[in-house]
C-alpha cells in the first residue's frame, strides 16, 4: 500500500532523478580510472619531485586531492541512500529489473560514509609515491609560508631596494613553484599525510611539514564555500589507532596555535602585501618595460595577495567569535585594489612581455637547453627527437613576429614536455629525470617563459582569480559597506565591481546551466556597487551644494540691512541698544583661515568626494558576462534626478499657506548648486552641461519627463492662485511709476509683499528660470484667467 503511490508516479521519479543518479554513476566511474592509474604510478615506480618533474608531480596531487574532496562532498549529501534507492525501486517498477550500476554504487556508498577512513586504507599501497611528492614540498611550502617580517627583513618583491639589479631577470630554480597557490599546497598536505598518516611516525620532515600547514589554517575548501575542519576531523581519525597519542598531541597543539596566531598572521602579511603591491603597481605603471624582466614578481604577488583574501573570506565565518578582529579586515579593498591595477598592467603591457620572452627563448633559453641536451650520456631516440623540436621552436621564435600581431601557441610544446617527464619518471627510463635534475630546472623556467608570451590571461587566472567571492555574497557586500564608510578606503570600492568580471572563470563547460545563475549573480551585484558608489557620491555632492546655497545666500540684499544700519549708527555716534552687542560676521570669514590643521565640514566632504571620484573614474567602463557598465553614468543619472528635486525643493513651495521662494533667491540659489556641479568635472570625466540641459529644459515645461511638478507649473500656480486673485480682490493694485504690483492698505494684512514677487528684477529672475518655453506658458495661463474674468465682467454688465 505505501508503495502504491510510487507505482504511480514511477515515470516522474525516473526523469527527476535521473540526472542525480547519474551524476553518482560518474563519480563511481571517475574513482575507478583514479584508484586503476595510482596502481599504475606504483607498479611504474613513478618518480615526483616538485622542482624537477613540475607538472607530473602537482597534477598527481591534485589528482589525489580532487578525489578525496569529491568523496567527502559525496558522504555530505545526506538524501544520497533515498535518491538511489528510489530511483532503482522506479527502474524495477518500469524495467523489470534493477540498473546493472546499482549494486556497485550501493556498496561504494555504504563504504564511503565515512570517506577519510575508509581512503587511509586504500592509501596504504599508495603510501611511497604520495609521501615522495609531499616531502618534496620541503624546499617551497616552509619558503612560501614565512611571516610577514621574515617577507619585510628579505624585502620581497621590491624592485627598488636593490636598484643595480632592476634590470635583471628575476631567477629562480624553481619558477613555478614561486606562484603556486598555497592554499593548494596545504591541501595537498594535510589530506596527503592524512592519506599516508604512517610517514608523519617516522620521516621528521613529513612531520614538520604538516606540523606547520595545521597551524596555519583551521579549515581548507572543499569546493567553493564547502569547507573542511582539519583539526577535529584528523584528532578523530587518529584517536582510534594505537600509539597515536603523540599526533593527537600535535594535532591539539597546532589548533591551539592556528587559533591563537594564525589570525594576527594573517593580518600581517596583508599589511605588508597592501605597501609591497603598491610599490610593485607604482613603479610599473611608470615604467612599463620592467615587467619583461620582473614578470616573476607580478605573478608572486597576485598569487600572495590572493591566498590571503582567500584565508581571510574562509576562516572569517569559521572561527571563534574571541578573536574576530582579526578576521574583520577593513582595508581589504585597498589590497584588491593592486590586485587589479596589476592585472591591468599586465594586460596593457601584454607586448612589451611578448617582446621581452620571445627574445629570452630564442637568444638564451635555446641555447642553453641545446647546451643541456648535448651533453647527456644517454638520449634516446623519441626523448632526443622531443627535445630537438624544444630547441627548433624556441629558435625559430623573432620580434617581428610579436610586431605583426602573431598569435603564438605553444600548447603543443607544454604537453610534450608534460609527456617528457611521465616518460623519464619511470623507475626503468633510460633518461632519468631524477639524475638529471638541471634538465627539469632548465625545461620549467622555458615552460614560465613560453607562458609569458602566449597565456598571460591563462596566468591571471591562475594567479589571481577571486571568483571564490561568488559564493560569498554577504561577506563581499559587507566588506564593500566597510569600503564606502570608511573615507580613506571608499578611492579603492571600484575593486569590488572589478571582481564581478571574475565570476564567469570559476564556470565549467560541463556545467553549462550554471552560467546563467553565476552570470546573473555577477551583473546584479556589480550594478548594486555601482550605483552604491554613485549614491554616495551624490549624497557627498548634495551636503556641498547645501554648505554653497547657505554661504551664497548670506551675499543677499535682505541681509545687507543690519550691517547698513550699523554703518549709520557708528557715523550718528548713537549707542546701539544693548551694550556690547557682538559684531556679526561677515560673509567670507570661513575662507580666512588663521591655522591650515583646522578641518571644516566642508573640506572633509570635499576630500571624501575625492576619493570617491577617483574610483569612479578609475576605469571608462567594464564587461561583466557580455554586458558593458560605465560607472560614470551611474552618477550622472543620479545626479540628474537630484538635481532636478533639488531645484524643485527649494522654490519651498507650500501650498497650505501658499508660500513659495522669490524668483532672485531661487536663481542665486540655483547658480550656486550649478557651480558646484560644475566643479564635479574637475574629479570625474563627465559632461555635466549635460545633466544642465536635460533637467533645466525640463523644468521650463509644465511637467518633466517623471510626471512630476516642474517649477514652471509651481510659479504659475502661484501667480494665477495667489497674486492674480488679491489682485482681483482688489488687494493689490499695479503701480506704473514702480512698474510693480503692490498692496492696498486693507484690514487683512496679506502674508506676501507683492512688490518682492512683481518688480522688473524678479520678474527677470523669473524669466531665467523658466526660460522662454516656461514663460510662453505663464503668460497664456494668466491671459486665459483674464480673458475669463474680463468675459464674466462683459456678462454682468
């Protein structure tokens, strides 16, 4: 009976859980081929050192590290028993019998429920070759994972501090391995020697290793925002193996340590990155060719900056509340910030590199590997014809070729040098690659060169992607909010638009229905930061022109009375009422200023506008998943909108007690919003007679382009419904010798002088304001009111 129902809805079972099911089947099938090629590795006696057989060896660590991540995602979803089991009852329901895959992914299901213990005991044969290639991380992880004081003292990655060698190539022995992600490298790590746990007992290095990689983090992605708490689940895979107290000691130890210090680390090293990237972006940006020969550093630097980004989204949300300040790091825009500047750099400058490599392969590296290859004792046939074809292509190579618009491509050569190294790794090669190390050394440093020349984007996306930020969206909006309030970082807040342009790299062509999510997660939030940037900015820009209208209208005749009177006064030698009444200021006294470290209100608006406006006019415009935004445009429609309500504020219209503002004051009070608008331009690229024309032709119509009152309909309404009425009255009669209306002695004392509203200087004012489309409309509204009254007259006459 309680199967019944699914007898019935077996076909919609099939077609929703298909996919699901299927995805299993792969991840058995993909198991399979890794658990058959680690058998093969052994049985080959493959030989892994990192800063010889670069590539063989990193892509068998991430190989190991993308299993063991996948099983443990694998073991986290929880209706993974009920999705296969279902679908199999609708397949025996519809079929007849069972899928043929079902038995062998229920049994890898049940065996991997608890993935790490279960893949120690797979490991074990797998033991040598996974420790031999962990252990070659001697020589890079304890190099890369140094303080920032130990990075100070050596004076990483500047270029001036030894400026005799600026012009040298920067060298290493080991290039890749100088930008490799160390984020990467404490994965391989931990899960490495979690896998082969029996080499931490009796290799010392192996122990020191992982040692200081448990105490640099307390957890490691999985994948995206997955992440995995390396101390509590290694304490309880070891509690239960006999004679580990001591590793549990370790563990315990090294937890107490990421907690209490790797948290101030951090911060550390971000500090020292944020001045080591500007200096790096400064002198590039002035000198250009230097990233020929200093590319090493720029790729350092972007991958430096990017682990610690990484280290500080990840652990922000899964550390103890104890120590948040730490992971609350306010200035991490400034960092990114420099990220930015030199990715730009190096795609600007994309030539000048291609220049400098194509000389650097053809004019040294051929020689030296041709050098190299004559002088091994053994070569055989198809090692020899491989690298003879190394030597060719990097011979062939000229400038005019980079000068022609070229497209280079040397795939083909990596992947050959990729096969070179499986086929001199074996135990049994007549080429060992492992007694011939100089040959490794010598092919990876070509390998970094000949990716100088035709992958600088592949290298930037190596090196420096953040599209991690995706798949933290709070933490990315919380950290802008932190950027725009805080005034000496809000300059830097066009780095989080920049990183939705990263969003679409962390997409996969066999994942193609994520695209439209990601990408439209990419285009909304970077027009929230835009127009984020631009509020603030008009904001900014409307306290200005507040603090403007407020001094220009201290330069009015109204207020030029007091000062007259007390000019008369002093002449008369009559006291002034009250004793010791103070002078009152006169406008311009804020400008004199008796001491320059006296900050006014206004200065600091005007430097956190600024620095608003440079980030706003950092970049013309960006792509975004195909989309073009120009943030300049951000602010100009805001400001236009301001503006406009603006204007329409200040007539002060109040209908209740039909008050409004005089023409005059109303057009000095626009004259000063238009000067300071006029100075935005002096900060930002835009055309702000522009905004003038749109909003000002709009306000000479009736209504403007939202619908809303206009002042033409304001002042209309008010001369037709207040003036032109008492004028009725008889309130308020015209005076030719004044050639203004003025008022009639009468028992109601009017709330308006009609004088102030009708002489020729206000009425000029008027004119100004409206313009002549805006007149043209007052002017056949109150001849339409007359001619109505003068036809009632004719009526009663």
């Amino acid at each position: 009976q309680q199967l019944a129902q699914l007898q019935k809805e077996k076909s919609e079972i099939l077609k929703n859980l298909a996919l699901y099911y299927f995805t299993f089947v792969d991840v058995m099938e993909f198991k399979d081929h890794v658990c058959e090629l680690l058998n093969t590795i052994d049985v080959c006696q493959v030989f892994f050192d990192i800063t010889v057989n670069f590539d063989l060896t990193k892509n068998y660590l991430d190989l190991i590290i993308t299993y063991t991540t996948l099983m443990i995602l694998l073991s986290r979803i929880e209706e993974r028993k009920a999705i296969i089991g279902l679908y199999n009852y609708a397949h025996e329901m519809t079929h007849g019998a069972s899928d043929r895959e079902y038995p062998r992914l229920g049994q890898m299901i049940v065996d991997y429920e608890n993935p790490l213990k279960k893949m120690m005991e797979e490991f074990v044969p797998h033991s040598k070759s996974l420790s031999d290639a962990l252990i070659s991380l001697q020589m890079v992880y304890p190099r890369r994972n140094l303080s920032a004081d130990q990075w100070r003292n050596a004076q990483l990655l500047s270029l001036i501090s030894a400026p005799s060698t600026m012009l040298n190539p920067a060298q290493s022995d080991t290039m890749p391995c100088e930008y490799l992600s160390l984020d990467a490298m404490e994965k391989w790590i931990i899960f490495g020697f979690i896998l082969c746990h029996g080499i931490l007992n009796s290799d010392a290095t192996a122990l020191n290793l992982w040692k200081l990689a448990l105490q640099s983090s307390s957890c490691l992605a999985l994948f995206r925002d997955e992440v995995f708490h390396i101390h509590k689940a290694a304490e309880d895979l070891f509690v239960n193996i006999r004679g580990y107290n001591k590793r549990i000691n370790d563990i315990r130890e090294c937890k107490e340590a990421a907690v209490s210090h790797a948290g101030s680390m951090h911060r550390e090293r971000r500090k020292f990155l944020r001045s080591a990237l500007k200096e790096l972006a400064t002198v590039l940006s002035d000198q250009p060719g230097l990233l020929g020969p200093k590319a090493l550093f720029v790729f350092m630097a972007l991958s430096f900056a990017r682990d610690e980004i990484i280290w500080l989204l990840r652990h922000a949300d899964n550390m103890p509340k104890k120590s948040a300040d730490d992971f609350i790091d306010k200035h991490i825009a400034e960092l990114i910030f420099y990220m930015e500047e030199l990715r730009a750099h190096v795609r600007k400058y994309g030539p000048v590199m291609q220049r400098y490599y194509v000389q650097y392969l053809s004019g040294f590296d051929a020689v030296v590997l041709n050098e190299l290859v004559q002088n091994l004792s053994v070569c055989p046939e198809d090692e020899s014809i491989i690298m003879s074809s190394f030597v060719n292509t990097m011979t062939s190579l000229s400038v005019k070729q980079v000068e022609d618009g070229e497209v280079f491509d040397f795939r083909g050569m990596r992947l050959d040098w990729f096969r070179l190294q499986a086929y001199t790794s074996v135990s049994k090669a007549s080429l060992g690659l492992a007694d011939h190390r100089e040959l490794g050394k010598m092919m990876n440093t070509i390998i970094f060169h000949t990716k100088m020349v035709d992958s600088l984007v592949e290298m930037l996306v190596e090196t420096s992607d953040l599209s991690i930020f995706c798949f933290y969206s709070r933490a990315f909006e919380k950290m802008f909010q932190q950027c725009l309030e805080l005034p000496s970082q809000s300059r830097y807040s066009i780095a989080f638009p920049l990183l939705c342009t990263h969003f679409m790299s962390c997409t996969h062509e066999l994942c193609p229905e994520e695209r439209h999510h990601i990408g439209d997660r990419s285009l909304s939030l970077c027009n929230m930061f835009l127009d984020e940037m631009a509020k603030q900015a008009r904001n900014l820009i409307t306290d200005i022109c507040t603090e403007q209208c407020t001094l220009s209208d201290q330069l009015l005749p109204k207020h030029c009375a007091k000062t007259i009177s007390q000019a008369v006064n002093k002449k008369s030698k009559k006291q002034t009422g009250k004793k010791g009444e103070p002078e009152r200021e006169k406008p311009g006294v804020e400008s004199m200023r008796k001491n320059r470290l006296v900050v006014t209100n206004l200065d600091k608006l005007h430097t956190a506008l600024s620095e608003l406006c440079f980030s706003i006019n950092y970049v013309p415009n960006m792509v975004v998943w195909e989309h073009t935004f120009t943030p300049r445009e951000y602010l100009t429609s805001h400001l236009e909108i301001r503006f406009t309500k603006s204007i329409v504020g200040m007539t002060m219209y109040n209908q209740a007690t039909q008050e409004i503002a005089k023409p005059s004051e109303l057009l000095t009070s626009v004259r000063a919003y238009m000067t300071v608008l006029q100075s935005i331009e002096n900060y930002v690229q835009i055309d702000i007679t522009r905004v003038f024309n749109n909003v000002l032709l709009q306000q000479t119509q009736h209504l403007d382009s939202h619908g809303e009152p206009t002042i033409t309909s304001l002042y209309t309404n008010w001369y037709l419904e207040t003036l032109l009425r008492q004028v009725s009255n008889g309130h308020i009669a015209y005076f030719p010798a004044m050639k203004a209306f003025v008022n009639l002695p009468t028992e109601n004392e009017l709330t308006f002088n009609a004088e102030e509203y009708s002489d020729i200087s206000e009425m000029r004012a008027l004119s100004e304001l409206l313009g002549p489309y805006g007149m043209k409309f007052l002017s056949e509204s109150l001849m339409w009111h007359i001619s109505s009254q003068v036809a009632e007259l004719k009526v009663i006459l």
